[in-house]
C-alpha cells in the first residue's frame, strides 16, 4: 500500500518536471516569436507605408522639398560610390591581414599585438570610427566631407569582419595542402595564391559579404563625417568619353547615402516624407537581407560541398 | 645549398647540366620578403587604426578640457554645449545611455538567455537551422531602419497603452534596441552553452534529471563564462548604438532615470552636432571628441569587468 503510494508520487514528480520541460520549451518558442513578429511587423509597416512610393521615378529623381517628387537618385549613387572605395579598402587589407595571421605570423609580440587589436576594433562603436574619420580623413590628410573619407572610414570599419572571416576559412584547410604544395618546391607565397587563397574563397567571400551589408547601412559614422542630407546634384561620373577614360574627381566630391537620406526623411514632421522614409527603409532592407542571405547561402552550400 | 645560389644544377653523375629553371633565383627570394612586408603592413593597419583612434580622440579632448575644467564635465548637472550660457554635465548625456541600455537589457539578455538555452538544448535540428539564419538576418537590419520602426510603429502602439507618452522617449527607442541585441547575446550563449561537453549532459540524465533541469543546472553554470561575454557584448552594443535613439528619443539633453521622458544620449549627441555645422577647432567641435573618449571609456570599462567575469567563472574541462 504505501509502495504503491510512493510510486504514484514518483509518477507525479516526473509528470510535474515533465510539465516544466514543455513550458521551456514553448517559452523558448515564443521568445523567438517575438523576433519573428517584430521583424513581421517592421516589414508589414514599412511595406505599406512605403510601396506605394516605389515606382521607377523614386530611384531616378532627386530629393525635392515636395515629398511626392523626392526620390534617392543621389542617395543610391552615393551609396554605390562609397561601397566602391569600402571595398577597394578592406577587401585587400582584411584578406592580407587574414592571410599574414594565419600563414605568416611568427609567435611573437608584434602577432599578439595584432590579434588583439583585431578583437578590440571589432567592439569599437561604430560613431567613434565617424570621430576617427572627422579628426583624421576629413581635417588632418584634408580629404574633406567627401566620398572618400566615407568609404574609408567604412573599410576600417568592416576590416575586423573580413579578417575574422579570412582566418576562419583559412584555418579550415588541412595541412596537407600546404605541405603537398611545398614538398613539390613552391614557395610559401606560391602555395597561398595557388592553393589557400582560391580554396579559402568562398569563406573569405563570405566575410566580404556580411561586412559589405553592414556598410551599406551604417549611418551614424557618415553623418560624422559631415554627408550632406540634402544633395541634389551627383558626384562627376567616374568613366568619361575622352582619354584617360577614369576620372577620379568623384572621390572627393561631397554626398549622401541611402541611410542618411532615410534618417533625413524620418526625422521630418511632416508626415508626407515618412512613407519617402518607409520606401527608402524598404529599398535597405531588401538590399541587406538579400546580401545576407546570400552570404548564408554560400556558407550553406560550403558546409554541404566540400570533404578535405 | 648555397653554394647553388645562381647557378645551374648539375647532374652529380655526368655534369650536365639539368636545368635553369632549378636554379635558385635572388629574385624570388626578394619577392617572398616584399610580399610578406605587404602582408604585415595590412595586419598592422588594425593596430594603426587603434592608436589613430586613441590619438584623435585624446588630442581633442585636451584641448576641450583646457578649456572646462575636469570637475564642470562631471559634476555639472546641465548640458548646454552650444548655448551661450554654456555647461558641460556629462551626467546628463551618461544618464541617457545609461538608461537606454538598461531598458535594452531587460528585454535583450532575458529574450536572448532564453532564446539561447532554447535553441542549444531543446529546439530539433530543423528548428535550430531555420532559427540561426534568421537572427542572423535580424542582425543585418540596418539601425536607422530599427529607427525608423521605433519612432513610426512602437511609439504609436505605446502611446496607446499611455497617452500621455511623449512622441520621443526612452522607453519604445530602448525596447526596439533591446530586439536589434537579441541575436548577439542570442548567439554568443549559445555558442558558449554547445561548447559544454556532451558527458557533462549524459551525466546530468544519467541521475533522471530533465531536460529543463539539465539546462538551467547543468548547462548554464557551466557555459556561464561565455553568457557573460554575451551579456558585456549586448551592453557595449546598446552603449555604442546611435540612430535607434537619435531618430526616436528626441535629442534633448535630460538628466531623468524615467524611461518615459526624451533624452539624449552620447551617441545622439555627437550625431545632433555633426548634423550641424560647426566649424573645426571651435570649443563645439571638440566637445564631440571628449563625449567621444566618455563612451570609449565606458565600453572600455564594461569591456574589462566582461574580461574579470570570464576570468572568475571559466571553467575548464
């Protein structure tokens, strides 16, 4: 009787923590719910807000005082300039920071020294690269409030990212690939831009990626700087019909990029240049998450594809 | 093999020689060396990048405070940089971040805990592979679109639960900052938490204990060092975050620790003068760069507890 007694109260023990694990369970469940339904909500809003302002005219006319009229002709131009000269920077230092760290780099001072830079850069808020950027790009080297203090400061900003990423895909490949290309007389720069370099590829794309998308929406350093929010003209092109065919004046020129025109538009009253806003949002965010999801795709198809 | 240094190889048996291309170049060697120099001067740009930034913001900042005396930047309860009667109480931009952030961590670190524990220690494979990407995507959202969401969606919504809530506040600019966090402290837990040891687990079942019983006892104790990294990165993310709260908390400097009041923050603050135009070298212009070194140093000081946390509660397998 009372052995019967303490198994009924055993069975409901485990029936009560049984109930505790489903709770967790659901609660979990939810609280991913709330990142699913805010982000559902932020897209759903902005998308009615705003869709009805996408049209061809609102990517080819320039910001006007009349909502109806203004567009982000300057703003996507500028955007696509400074991404230019984001990636010209960090793509060559972040990969050849990534590669010397995990090819080159004795253990010494100088390595450790870097690798914790490295670690600290990436915690930097991202305003005091915008006050980096003031002091140093715009009034010391004297490159004023132009495109090119704008896509360096976002290079630095995004190189932790790109180095972080090249090191993990480096560090992916066995030892033998270097030890089968140097037993057969290559160098050690022969045997990373033959083999580590184009087999690390996709990784290193991937970082790329990620930091390019962070770039695209980073507002706070570029306001810093000094962007303008209300520019109606575009840099001068950077082909040109007559001989030398480049022309460089665009880096110095001043601009606006596509979140600053956003910030502009959000932060008036009037109520017209909110849905220019949501539009602009919408542009963004399409424009980052598929950028992301493309980075996710080929770490994806990287995980799936390739067995050392 | 130096003696081959430049020339031919010779076959040791006939003396012929084999080949040129055998023979060690100066010039491949000189190579090596250059691109190895470039490989390094790439590198150390991170460690540049870190002294310019010390340098920047240090340089200005003495200057600021030849000009206002240590003591007015703490003590000094009014902020009015750009007025004539000019005060410069940093309290008061501190007390914006500060509340910012705390109304950001309490919705970040108990959503992303849970979210967290969910993810590496309930969820089924297929759940898990939907879910990563997914934060991974909220991450990517750029800020002024948070933003945007803030002042034109959440305000809104609260203002219908509280009437009386100003169109700028602390309370919705936090709440959304708190939902952009989510995905850095989610992921970083749990990371942390599927780094523990799978005996530590199967020992935990092995005694009948649950799965939530496993994972609040077991698990979280033992990853707690990494959960505390996640945590310091949330707080430093929610310190250094700007256009959430220039769009949505108004730029009005107030020192009050109710969320329901606007407020400007550091961050809001060097965002509101660098709108402006001021010109370089003005006593304006170099208060940007000593809000600038306050908020280095606060993430400097949150950066370095985060490090004494990990120290007092690693554990080692």
């Amino acid at each position: 009787m009372a052995l019967r007694q303490e198994i009924g109260e055993i069975r409901a023990m485990i029936a009560r923590h049984k109930r505790w694990d489903m709770a967790f369970a659901l609660l979990g469940l939810l609280a991913l719910m709330v990142g699913v339904l805010t982000f559902a909500a932020l897209f759903t809003q902005m998308a009615i807000e705003g869709a009805a302002r996408l049209s061809w005219d609102f990517f080819t006319s320039f910001p006007s005082r009349r909502a109806a009229q203004a567009g982000i002709l300057s703003a996507w131009i500028g955007s696509v300039m400074v991404m230019i000269v984001t990636a010209a920077t960090a793509v060559p230092l972040g990969v050849g920071a990534g590669i010397y760290l995990e090819e080159y780099a004795p253990k010494n001072w100088v390595t450790d020294l870097i690798e914790i830079n490295v670690t600290n850069l990436a915690g930097v808020p991202s305003i005091i690269y915008g006050l980096l950027a003031l002091g140093l790009f715009v009034y010391q080297f004297g490159f004023g409030q132009s495109v090119l203090s704008a896509g360096l400061t976002l290079g630095l900003l995004i190189l932790p990212v790109v180095i972080v990423a090249t090191r993990e895909a480096i560090r992916s490949i066995p030892g033998v690939i270097r030890e089968g290309a140097m037993a057969l007389g290559a160098t050690r720069w022969q045997t990373t831009a033959d083999h580590i370099v184009p087999y690390s590829l996709p990784g290193i794309l991937t970082g790329v990626i990620i930091g390019m998308s962070r770039a695209i929406g980073e507002t706070a350093p570029v306001i810093t700087i000094g962007a303008l929010t209300f520019i109606a003209f575009l840099p001068p092109s950077p082909v040109q019909a007559e001989p030398p065919f480049l022309n460089f004046e665009w880096l110095l020129s001043g601009f606006t990029v596509m979140p600053i025109q956003m910030f502009n538009w959000t932060s008036r009253p009037d109520a017209a240049f909110h849905a220019n806003a949501a539009a602009a949002g919408l542009v963004l965010v399409v424009m980052t998450l598929s950028m992301n999801a493309l980075a996710i795709y080929i770490r994806y198809r990287l995980r799936k594809n390739i067995k050392w | 093999m130096s003696n081959l240094t430049g020339t031919a190889i010779l076959d040791p048996v006939t003396a012929h020689v084999v080949s040129d291309r055998l023979a060690r170049r100066r010039s491949r060697h000189v190579k090596e060396r250059v691109i190895e120099a470039l490989l390094l001067l790439a590198a150390l740009v991170s460690v540049f990048t870190t002294v310019a930034i010390v340098y920047v913001l240090v340089s200005e900042s003495v200057e600021f405070f030849r000009h206002v005396p240590l003591t007015d930047f703490l003590f000094d309860t009014q902020w009015t940089p750009l007025f004539a009667d000019a005060h410069f109480g940093i309290m008061v931009l501190l007390s914006g971040t500060l509340l910012s952030s705390f109304v950001a961590l309490a919705v970040a670190v108990p959503l992303g805990t849970i979210i967290a524990i969910y993810l590496s220690e309930f969820a089924p494979f297929s759940v898990r592979e939907i879910a990563k990407p997914f934060l991974e995507l909220l991450g990517g959202i750029p800020t002024i679109v948070y933003g945007y969401f803030a002042l034109l969606f959440v305000t809104p919504l609260l203002q219908k639960l509280m009437p009386e809530l100003p169109g700028f506040n602390i309370l919705s600019a936090g709440l959304v900052m708190g939902i952009m966090i989510i995905p850095y402290v989610a992921s970083v837990s749990e990371d942390a938490m599927r780094a523990v040891p799978m005996a530590l687990r199967e020992g935990s079942y092995a005694m009948g204990a649950t799965r939530f019983q496993t994972a609040i006892r077991v698990v979280t104790p033992a990853a707690f060092s990494g959960i505390a990294a996640a945590y310091i990165l949330g707080i430093s993310r929610a310190v250094g975050e700007t256009m959430i709260l220039a769009v949505a908390a108004g730029m009005q400097p107030n020192l009050t620790w109710n969320p329901l009041e606007p407020a400007a923050t550091i961050t809001s603050f060097i965002v509101q003068v660098a709108l402006g135009d001021l010109p370089h070298g003005s006593l304006g212009y170099q208060t940007i760069f000593a809000a600038g070194l306050t908020l280095c140093l606060l993430t400097l000081f949150f950066n370095i507890l985060g490090h004494l946390l990990r120290k007092r509660f690693r554990q080692v397998y």
